[in-house]
C-alpha cells in the first residue's frame, strides 16, 4: 500500500492535526486496565505503530515531562515504540526524549525480548485483511510472556462504523502558519473488509510569507481496515489471547483486551 502522505513528507503535521492532549483519557483507561491486571508500579510496554508517540508519552517515565505539559500524570512505564514511518518516529523522540524506537512493520518486527504488555492503537486500522491480522497477533505474541497483555484499538469495528462520517478538527496554528483539516470516511464496498478515509488538509502560507499567503489544498487517502467484533475475538483466541472488549461508555475506539495463555 502506498504510504499515506501523513506519515511521509506530510508527518510535521501530526502534532497539530491530533495533540497529544486527545490522548490522556485513553492512555489512563490503558494505565488503570494495566494496574488492575498485572499490579502497580513500573512496566514494560511495547507500542506497536506508535506513530507520534501520543499515547505512549501519557505512559511511560521518559514522557512524563511532555505529558505533564498536556495535562496528563507522571507516567511510570518503560515505553518503547516501533512504527512502519521514520518521519512519524522522529516525532516521538522529539516529543518523549530518549524514548527506544525501532522502524518495523507490526505483521513482522521481532525486538528478540518481551514485555509486559503490548499495545496497538489506532494504527492496527491500517491491517486490511485477517492475514494482516493474524501475522500481527504473532508477533504480539511472540513479544509477550505467557499472562501478558494485548491492548488492540480500532478506530471502527464493522459493528461500530458511521459510513460517512465527518470530522472536523478545525484549526491549529503553528507560529504564523494555519493548518486545517477535516476527514470523512466511507465504504465504497461492504462486501470486504476495508474502507477509505480520506483527509483533506487546508495548509496557509505563513503571515510573512511573499508576495501572497496561499493557501495549499491537500488531499490525502487512506485504505483502512473493518472487521467485526466477532472476528476480532475470534482471530485474538486463534493467536492464543483470552480475549475480551472492554466495555466503554462512548469512547473514539473499540478496544480489545487480550491475556496470552500459557
Ligand atoms: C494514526 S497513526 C498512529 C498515531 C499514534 N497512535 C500516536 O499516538 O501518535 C498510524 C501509524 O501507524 C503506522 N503504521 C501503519 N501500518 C503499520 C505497520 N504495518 N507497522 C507499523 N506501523 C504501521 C503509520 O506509520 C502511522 O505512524
């Protein structure tokens, strides 16, 4: 698949299109699940696609500085991310210093060395096929001891999905330059298991800017992956997980708590 313009030449604008401030509340459900599963205290977490790092940095010791800044807690996890995009992991380390960073695709990556739980989030959208899943859960797996565990986040399940739905993030300003961007997705075909989402970025000239500000248009695709929620169980107990959703009032993502059997 080619890469979405958002995680190549287009990455500088992941920090203002989604701030890691629209984070806290998932990565506290995360550390709250975390806790009451494996105990307190210090763990070892592996975040798969992390992308920019806005959920890791509520997580883990190196961000706790970062996460302060958005209003989130000191974090207490060891984080450490691999990602498909070296633009998207530079923003990670700019945003969590020191943070381990590893480029690798999620179906294959091995770091050779386990965790304490595995985490993938709104970057598990982009598998398209149950291959695609089966081959990440493997490697899920394969990076957790036997009672470890794996947090999966799709943004849609095919239970959940709002065809043509619109968001509208509205404008973040960075220094004198404007950028704003909305999303819409869609199923051109319910028969199989993806949709597109598709991005459109409004990105202004800055104020200095000569001899007009001009104003970019941008238009970006996505191919997203859908599956059920049954499915989703079924592929996770498939790969070994006990496997359950946990139950949310509302909430941006569907997430799926796996425990690897012994
Ligand atoms: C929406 S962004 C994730 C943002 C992330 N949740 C954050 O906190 O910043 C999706 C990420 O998934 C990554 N990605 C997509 N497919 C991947 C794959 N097969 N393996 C690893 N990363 C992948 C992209 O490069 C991108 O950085």
């Amino acid at each position: 698949m080619k890469t979405p313009r958002l995680y190549a030449d287009l990455a500088w604008l992941w920090p203002y299109l989604s701030p890691p401030g629209d984070y806290v509340e998932e990565a506290a459900l995360l550390n709250e699940l975390i806790a009451e599963r494996l105990g307190h205290g210090p763990k070892r977490i592996l975040e798969l696609g992390a992308g920019g790092g806005h959920t890791l940095v509520h997580l883990c010791e190196a961000g706790a500085e970062a996460s302060r800044m958005v209003g989130g807690w000191d974090g207490i996890h060891e984080g450490v991310a691999v990602d498909l995009s070296e633009p998207m992991l530079a923003n990670c380390r700019a945003l969590i210093p020191g943070v381990e960073t590893h480029l690798g695709d999620m179906r294959s990556v091995r770091l050779g060395k386990t965790f304490d739980a595995v985490l993938i989030h709104d970057a598990v959208d982009y598998l398209l096929s149950e291959d695609d899943i089966r081959q990440t859960l493997d490697t899920v797996a394969a990076h957790l001891e036997p009672g470890g565990l794996a947090f999966i986040a799709p943004t849609y399940t095919a239970d959940t999905f709002v065809d043509g739905e619109v968001a509208d993030d509205g404008t973040t300003i960075e220094d004198a330059q404007a950028v704003t961007y909305f999303s819409y997705v869609h199923d051109p075909d319910p028969s199989d298991t993806t949709f597109e989402m598709i991005l459109l970025y409004l990105i202004r000239s800055p104020a200095d800017a000569t001899p007009l500000r001009r104003v970019e248009v941008v238009e970006d695709r996505h191919t997203c992956g859908l599956f059920s929620i049954a499915r989703w169980l079924s592929l996770m107990g498939g790969a070994g997980f006990d496997a359950s959703l946990v139950e949310q009032e509302g909430g941006a993502w569907s997430l799926f708590l796996g425990r690897l059997r012994g």
